[in-house]
C-alpha cells in the first residue's frame, strides 16, 4: 500500500518548512544556511545521535530538549559545526529561542542541529536576525522542503528528499525526510543531518522505538570516508493530524508505519552513499549465507568501507581479490574456501570467484557493468542462511580535492 | 653503541642475497622480481603473519616451514601474490624446493613470500627456471641486499633498507633489513613483506619473543590505507657468526638485541609509512596524556587512519577538528574538554587546539609547517601519563589512480 509521493518534509499534513541564506560563513556566495520545519500542532518526537565521543553543541542541546519526547520545530544550519567551538551550547539555545519566539512556543520544543566546518564560532546573531525572516517564507509545499533541503547542504551535490505514502490503522499516513550527507558518512552516522515529518499520530516511546530499529538497518549501513562525525542527527516529528488511533504498543499499526520508515530511511541513506564527496559510483553489497545477521552486517560494512576496493570500483577494476581481502580483516571468522564473489549492475552480471578462488572472466563484459552508475558486490559465504545491506561509493579525485582543503 | 651502517641484508656476517627479473608478471617491464637471501650456515628464524582470515598459501608454507624456529634462506616474488590462486600451497612449496635444491638443504629450511595481485595463478615454473641463476648472483655486499630489495617492491617508490651495528655480549652484532609496503599498509601488517638478517647468536624462542615485541611498536604502529593484506610476512634470521653467547632467556643481552631490533624496525616501518601509495607527506602522531599506552596506541591510530585527516595534511590545511572528531569515533572514552592539539613539522610548531576549543593561530604559518614532507600531530589529553606515535601519510590523487587500476 505504500507509494512515493512529493512534498518532502512537507508532504505530511500540518509541516510548514522553509530555506533561507543568512549567513552563517562569511565569504560564502548565497547559498541557503538556514532551514527550519514547524508543525502546525506539536508532535510526538525522537532523535538518534553520532556515537562520536566529540559531539557538537547542537547534540546536548537537543538532547535535552527532547527529554520529553515532544517537539514542534527543527531550525538547522549548514556552514558551521558549532562544534568544539566557543559557547556552543549558549549559541545553540539562542537559536532555539529566536525560532520559538517566532512561532510562539517554549524553547526546550525546538530540535536544533548544525554541520560544517569544526571549532569556530557560530555567528548566532546572523541566524536571530534571519529566523524571523524565514518563518514568513514557511510553506506548505514541496518548494517549502525544497528550500529547507538546499540550505542543510554542505559538500553535497544533489539535495536529498524522499516522501511515502502508506495506511496506517485505516487512516492514509504520510511521510517525508530531506537529509544532508556527503562526507563522514560512516556506519554509526556520518556528518548527517536528517529530518523526517509524518502526520501519523504515535507516542514518544513508540516513534523512538521505531527511529532506533529502523536507523540501524538504514543509516548505519552506508559508509562514505570510515570517519564518523561530531554532528550526524536523526530526528522524527509526528503530529498525528493524520487522525489514526495514536500507535502505543507494538502490533500491526506499529509494523506498518516501521515499514514506512524504513522505506523512507533505506531511500535516504542511499541517497547519501550515492552522494558521497565526489563519488562516481553507489556501491551496494549484499552478503548472503553467513551465520548471522549481525556477522553479514560486519563483512558487508568491510567491504564498502575498503578504500582498496572503492578505488577499485572507481576503476571498474573488478579486483574481487580486494573484496576477500576486505572479508578477511572484518574481524569475522569463516572459511575463506567458501566464498564466491559476482558483481552486478544494470549492465549484467558475472560470477569472478568461487570458492575462494579466480575464475576466468571476461574481463570486457566485468568493465562495462562496472561501468555503470550502481554497482552491486554479491558475496556468498556458504556458512548459513542470513543476509545483510550495505552501501558505501567509490574514492575519486574529487574526494580528495573537496576534502584537501575544505575550511577555506 | 648502536650505529647506522650499509649493506642492508647483507649487513651481518655469513648473509648473501640477489634479486633478478624472471618475469612473474608477463607484461611487465624489466623490473627485478625474485628475491633470495641466504644465510651461509643454518639460523635460528621466527615470522610474523598477516592477522586477515584469508591468508595467501606461501603463510601456510613459511608457517609450517618455521615450525621448528630454524630456516637458511628467504625466496620471495613480486608482481604475484599466489594468495586465492589455483594451487597456491604446491606451487609455494615448489618455489622452496628450487632454492633448497641450489643450497643443498631440506625445503623445510625455506621460508617463501609473495606480494602482488590476488588470485590468479603463479608463474611458478618462471621462477624455478630463475632460482639458478638468481642462486649465481648471490653477494655477500650492499649490492646483492639492494638487488633483493628492489625485487620485492611493487608500488613502492623507493627500496626500503636499513642496517645498524651494536654490542651484544661483548661482541659486535649486526643486523639489516629490506621491506616492501605502500598500499594496505595497517596496524597489524599491510601489505608489507620485511626481511631482516642478523649475526647474533639467539635461540628461536628468544627471537621469536623480541619479534612479536618489536612487531606490536613498530609495523602494528603505521597506516596508509587500512586495508589489511593477505600476505604481509616479517620475517628474522639470526645465524650467529657475531660469535655472542647465544642469547636463551631474558637478560641484558636480550635487551640490547631487541633494542636494535626495535630501532631497525621503526625505521623500516617509518619508510614504509612514508612511501605510503601516492604519498606526499609521512604523517607522525604522537598522543600523550593518555591513561594507559593502549589507549594512547588506539586513539593514534585512529588519527593517522582518518581517511579526512589525510586529505586535510594533503591539503596542508591544519584542520584540527578532523583530528578531534577521529579521536573521538576510536572507540576510546575520554574527554574532549581537555584535549589539545599541535601541529609541527622542520618548519616549526603551532597549536591550535586548547581543551577541546580552536584557537586563533597563524593560519600562514600553519600551512608553512605542513607543507614540509614529515608533518607531526601532537595530541594532549590530560587523562594521565601513558603515551604513543604512529605513522601514516597522507592521501592523494595519486593513491587514487594507482589503486583505479592495479591489476592492469
């Protein structure tokens, strides 16, 4: 039952968003650095954080702003991480307070969240001025996510926004996200940002709930750099205009907004993978036959985190020795004589290994599936029956040149 | 009493070695690619083996070989791998009976290793047909060691060979070593193949136990890309002309011998670091404060394997906050507020980072410091007294472009 449909953080009933240049870096041209997402009621919400010990101001703030699980906006900046950087947790109340000034509601409603560059100080009072600002250009329309996604971007080339459809308890229940990666996207939540809008009426504990399981099958399986953030976070805002009978036990209405999530999170993160800081190619490897879920999530997570094997792909080298290799040093135990390796991609398919050792391929027709824009690494263990997801993208030029200098 | 002297594996009394070009690889150039030492009289020998799961045959063969802690000579290959092959063990085992065929000695005595790509099979009967002659060119000089290393590399820039001369009991003890590494250089061993040679008189527990000491501060304390390798060997022959009493428990004489050892061995490993694949700069991180040298080694490592980290030292752009952000994702607890950071270099010292927060700091002079070829990382984290350097380097268009299309 369910459907994509438009409208990003705003195809849900009663989400106004907006996007607006303010300022935040100083010698930047006028790219949108402001987003903010408002509810029209207050909503059920639930965020999940990098697990980065070095975590920004933005992250404590909102932490406790969501203590009790109830929110109505997200005000968001690009530019600056606000992060090991003076007065951080001051500056990002006083962000907190300028938005809830705005629309008229406490401070500790608001979830605040920031990215860019580390250990300079916010210019919070560009962002005071500009909140009032933006909350006159909210809107109710996919222009209105369109501009909150464009102002969260940092190095990404493409803004990312995904929306659903699904029937949750009789009741149509819509969905909608706009997220930033790029960069620092590792398994555990690189430098993102995602914010996801959905009018199904569901209780605290029950979205946080759904957030926690669905982020650990979606974000934490993609990988663009192995480095892990001091900013990545997730949060989910449900008003429940939707008017289905609030979800506050596991069951079917439960399942059925989880499947939704994930949809909508699977989406996202491998928009972000795709997107990676100058990647060409979204790689995607599925591992099938291992012991455990967990042991598929660890191999696979080796190999699209292997720079030999990103640079291979960036090579449309099919270099399987690399894979193994990568299997190899996950830390995962199993019998190397055991593993085949294909690879795959709209171009066709072609077995490279089997049984831990070479086949003769055609190396022409492995070229030109490699060739194409996502490329998939299907590996078999032939220990058991469980499979895993990941997605991660090749290490290009562009990575190195956007990443060799990025403060100035 | 230790001092730098020539003649690499050659070094120490009683050792000779040569490298030839047999053609392992077909469409190679000229490049040497076979590698023999040979000791005069049997040596007490201990290795150390890559900790990947999937392991190249000649590890299976060299690992029962030294068994017995005794071996006479090293054959090693580039251009090859023999790790995922067809036949792998059989044709590693062949590659020992040819050398033991041309010494007169058990195959048993043979310790094999072999670098270069996965999975296709050894040219094995190119480099029976060499051993012979290879076995004519062996010299007891500094040219037969430069032969064998520059046999070895693959991508390496520049051959790595070191030798150094101290007292053991008594008597001058000299010891050399050539080694190979660039990509998939990583704590716990790349793909580095590292001979070293000694004259001292040693039983094979005794330098079996200064080995895997020395190992764990020196090849375990670098990285270039984080791919660990299926072959990485590091390997000792001491054969015990230096006419010391041979060295069978610890003591002074143990200490003395492990001490030269471990300084021969930081060395290799720093050239190895340094000459990592496209390499511009060799990165240096020393991380003091820590409560225990394991955290101090965890969290280095964790800087110097921080894939933004080395695009910002490409960059020469001191941007500390990836180096707090990689502190902070290594799984290491500690707290950010009292960390501080430095960079230096020949060309001086700054900081930049006090107690978590950025500091203002000469942004010229910063990009001065890192635009010499070894720049330093001096992390502080005011947790205790324990302390730790690694090495790596940083990442390039380069590494890049060698690893889009290595097996072509």
């Amino acid at each position: 039952m369910m459907k994509q449909i438009d409208g990003g953080v705003c195809a849900a009933q009663g989400f106004r968003a907006a996007g607006l240049h303010v300022g935040v870096k100083t010698h930047h041209t006028e790219k949108k650095d402001l987003a903010l997402i408002v509810s029209d009621v207050p909503c059920a919400a639930a965020a999940v954080f990098t697990t980065n010990v070095v975590k920004a101001a933005p992250i404590h703030v909102t932490k406790a702003h969501l203590a009790d699980g109830r929110a109505r906006a997200v005000i968001a900046n690009s530019g600056n991480a606000n992060a090991c950087a003076p007065h951080g947790e001051e500056n990002a109340e006083r962000m907190c307070a300028a938005v809830a000034k705005a629309i008229g509601c406490a401070p500790e409603d608001i979830v605040v969240a920031s990215t860019g560059v580390i250990g300079q100080t916010i210019r919070v009072n560009v962002i005071e001025e500009g909140v009032p600002t933006l909350y006159t250009l909210l809107e109710h329309s996919a222009a209105g996510s369109d501009g909150a996604a464009n102002a969260i971007m940092t190095t990404d080339t493409v803004k990312k926004e995904v929306a659903v459809e699904t029937v949750v308890g009789g009741k149509t229940v819509r969905m909608g996200g706009i997220a930033k990666g790029s960069g620092m996207i590792h398994p555990n939540m690189g430098t993102m940002l995602c914010f996801i809008t959905t009018d199904c009426a569901i209780s605290p504990s029950m979205i946080r709930q759904a957030l926690l399981e669905v982020a650990a099958v979606s974000f934490n399986r993609i990988s663009v750099d192995g480095d892990t953030s001091t900013n990545d976070t997730c949060c989910v805002l449900a008003n429940g205009l939707a008017g289905n009978a609030e979800i506050v036990e596991k069951g079917q209405d439960y399942d059925d907004f989880a499947a939704a999530l994930r949809d909508l999170c699977v989406q996202l993160a491998r928009k972000m993978a795709k997107d990676g800081e100058g990647a060409r190619h979204l790689i995607t490897c599925t591992v099938k036959g291992a012991k455990s879920e967990k042991q598929a999530e660890t191999l696979s997570k080796s190999v699209i985190s292997s720079t030999l094997t990103k640079a291979a792909i960036f090579g449309c080298d099919a270099n399987w020795g690399r894979v193994l290799c990568a299997l190899g040093y996950s830390g995962e135990q199993f019998d190397p004589e055991k593993v085949d390796v294909a690879f795959a991609s709209a171009a066709g398919s072609i077995d490279v290994c089997r049984q831990g050792r070479g086949l003769d391929f055609d190396e022409d027709l492995a070229k030109k599936i490699l060739t194409e824009d996502e490329v998939v690494i299907d590996v078999a263990m032939g220990e058991g029956g469980a499979e895993c997801t990941c997605w991660g993208c090749d290490i290009t030029y562009d990575y190195i040149k956007i990443n060799g200098d990025y403060r100035t």
